[in-house]
C-alpha cells in the first residue's frame, strides 16, 4: 500500500486531518518526568497513547532527537507507532536535502532505520536530488513549498517567470514530481492565502500545515483554504499546544482535550 | 578564536585549501576491514592520521553515519580530529534547514554535540532560519548557494529580479548574513562559471567547492575562478576520490598520496 492509500485510510478511519507532532523538549516535560532526556521515549509514548485515535498522523521531528543524542529513543517510537497505530501515517520530519549518494542515504534513514511512511525534504538542490525519495516504493515525499516563519518569503516569495518560487514548486510537484512517487507538499498554516494559490495548483495532493496552535495559524482559514475539493487533503499539524498542554501528572489527559478540541474544530469547518 | 581566524590558521599552517570528506561507505572498505558499519571509526581514523597534515579541514557527511546508526562513531571521530588536529577546521556536513526551535536544535546538534567549527545549511526557508548557526559565538554557517549537481541550477538558476536565485543568495550573504556571524557558501566545482561570479559578489568570504575528484569538477577552472584577492578563499573538498584511492590493506597510505597529489594540483595553479 503506498503512501497515498494509507493517508487516505488514516483520514477514514480517524475522521481526523490532525496530526500530532512529536517536538520532545525536555525541560518543558511535567514534573511527573524528572529524568530529562532519558524520558524522552515516554513521553512520547503517553502522549501517542493518548491521542492516536484522534489523529491521522504523528510527525516526530528528528531535531529534538539527534541534539541531544536519543536516536536510539526515536527509533523506539517509531516502532511504537507502527506497532500500536498501524492505521496511523508516520512521517519524519527532518527536512533532508542533498545530491546523489548523499541523498539515497536519507531516504534510508527516514524509511529504513525509522520506518517512516514519509519525511519531509527542501527543493532547493533540485529534482534529481528529490528522487531517491520519490523512487522509494510505497513511501511519501513532502515537499518544503511555503514554510510557516515569519522570513519564509524571502526567498520563497521571489518572482520567477511571473510567480513566486514557491508556486513553482508547487507547480514542479503537481506535474514531475507527482509522476515519480507519491508527492505531498509542506504549506504553512501561517500563511492561508498561499495556501488556497498552492491547493489551485496541486488538485488533491496532501499538504502538510504545520503553524496551528502555538505558531498562531487559524484552523477555520487553513480548512477552507487548503482542503480539496472532497473536503480533504490536509494533514494539520499541532506540536506544542498539544505536548504542553499541561505541566502536571495528567498531561496526557490534557493533551487528548486539546487534540479533541483541535480535531473537532478542524472537522466543523463548514 | 572564531571560525574566519580558525580557517585562516588552517589555510597557513596546512599551506593547503583541501578539505578531505569523510564519507564512510562500508561497501566500498577494503578487505582489511570486514566489520562493516562497526568499522566506520576505524576507516575514518586512519584517512584523519595519513592527510591530517596536508588539509586545512576535515568534512564528516553526517548522511553516511545516519543511515546506519553510527552516531556515536561519528562523535568519536569528531573528537578524534578535534584532539589530534586541532588546527584543522572540522565542517559538519548536514544541509539543515528548519525554523526557529528547531533550527536552534540542529545548531545545537552540531556545534554542541558533534562540535564542529563550523555546518552546512540550506537557505530556502529564509534568513531567520539561519539565525541561530549564525548567532552561535565562534561557529561558521556554510550556506549551500550553487550545488554541484547536475539538475542544481533547477531552481537555484531561476531568474528573479535580473541575477539568478543562486547570486541573490550569495549577495544576502555577503550582506545581511555576514553581519550576523562567520558566513561562507557552498558552490561547486563542477560550475566554475558560477564560482567565479559568486566570487566577485562574495569578497574574501570562503567558499566551500565540492565536486573535484569523483564528480569531475577540474582543479585548475576551479582555484582560478575561486580563489580572492589574496589567492585563499577555497574550502576544496575531495571525498571518494581520497578515500577509496585503494581497495588494498594500504588504503590510507593510497589516500594520503591521492590527497598530496591534489593539495599540490590546487597549489601549482598560476
């Protein structure tokens, strides 16, 4: 089953365009979890339990992991994922970009030693360097088009032949991209006009939104900007105003309200 | 010390502007070292001793250690060089690109954890996601500005306001970049055309040329069209051509010839 089947399964079976991300920042843990980093997995691992109903994705962000050396931890919840929440798309999001060999070697971190169904990787080196995630059978390539920080038009805004960059990465998505894999592309929720400009020019590919919840993006502008024409096509992300929800004992509990509360709010857009 | 006086010492001491990648390939070890992915400190210690004295920086691609778990080798040999060359500059290479937290966290993983002088990032999500490498005291930020692949000019040649995206990268380096920390760029060598013109927006600012050796780039276009005013400037980078020179138990004496060899090409060009 490719990358696309599974998403549109997890959207199904979860009526949910919510993905949780996992950003496992160990001096805002609750005081219930004292051991820092070497809580890392646990963490995590509530906050999946938690919320994996709710939710058609987890997205951990490897950064959180490889600053502090808990690759080990990363790779433990990444199976607990695929395990426990098999109807659930894992995405890594890592932002990989480099040529040749180079980039063969992430496509193997993300789907090999992570199992991730997809990762996240930036355009600037071009096609050729996007390929061997594309050419990876069965897995997901999500592309940086128009990221959510405050800078993000600086480069990606530039008018190239008439359009900002960002539209022609959209546009090299939905046409060359496409044709080699299952291609997704990573709009922030910070920016809903460019959204709905990226969503006119892919059709029904999935768009990753980070930038809802703490990052201050507006659910209702998101969903009505980004959504296909099946009323799908998002995976709306949430990282921080999930995780943190909460400092006390139960902030698991709290992390499942705020996922329910998110998914709920997501699913009433009219 | 900072990263511009660290190379500059480098660039003295060594009288050499090669920089030898470490790019581990168990596939490609000679027989001597049976032990696969265990064998990667090992490999990459003996190319450290045997072209430690003829490069003015060693260049660990974090891809080939990530891929098969081999992250505590790679702090190992980080420290190794650190140690035992401690006036050769150590250059992660990892082609980081995120925003805020995140991007904080990646500088964390390589100036901390790894303690590398100095990274290579990925400019597309925009001057604000380069802040915290360039804000890191003493640290360099290497900005990937024109690839050595062949598919690079892809979008990095794109034309946007009369100059090609590639040279707006390279003007919001030698400006605004610049001012926030020891900037230098990544062009490579199998464009010694577009060096050239980065070059003469760029200053004396360094400029990191991969491409030589396995991938073709030639020596000679390279140092004429890259070198500054004070004939130095260039990070050269050679990765398979050095470390897979010889397949035999003498693999590192083969290397260290292959390195001279090309530390001389580099320093006999008029």
């Amino acid at each position: 089953m490719g990358f696309y089947q599974r998403l549109e399964t997890a959207w199904t079976l979860s009526e949910s365009m919510l993905c949780v991300g996992l950003d496992p920042d160990p001096s805002r843990f609750p005081d219930s979890l004292r051991g820092g980093v070497r809580d890392i997995e646990s963490f995590c691992k509530q906050i999946i339990d938690t919320t994996g109903d709710l939710v058609c994705a987890f997205k951990p962000q490897i950064a959180y992991f490889a600053a502090c050396g808990a690759e080990s931890q990363l790779e433990k919840v990444c199976e607990y994922i695929l395990n426990n929440f098999p109807n659930v798309v894992l995405i890594l999001d890592a932002k990989r970009g480099d040529i040749g060999d180079t980039a063969a070697l992430y496509a193997r971190e993300a789907f090999e030693r992570y199992g991730a169904d997809a990762v996240t990787v930036n355009p600037y080196l071009g096609t050729d360097s996007l390929a061997p995630f594309l050419k990876t059978p069965g897995r997901g390539t999500i592309v940086l088009c128009r990221t959510s920080n405050a800078g993000a038009g600086e480069f990606q805004s530039l008018e190239v032949d008439g359009e900002p960059l960002y539209l022609r990465v959209a546009r090299t998505a939905a046409t060359t991209w496409r044709k080699q894999g299952d291609c997704a592309l990573v709009v922030g929720a910070t920016y809903p006009e460019e959204l709905a400009r990226v969503r006119a020019i892919v059709g029904d590919m999935p768009i990753l939104v980070p930038g809802i919840g703490a990052q201050g993006g507006d659910i209702r502008a998101v969903v009505s900007a980004g959504r296909d024409a099946n009323r799908r096509g998002l995976i709306i992300n949430s990282s921080r105003a999930v995780l943190y929800a909460d400092h006390s004992p139960s902030f698991a509990a709290a992390a499942r309200r705020v996922a329910l509360a998110t998914r709920d709010a997501i699913n009433a857009v009219e």
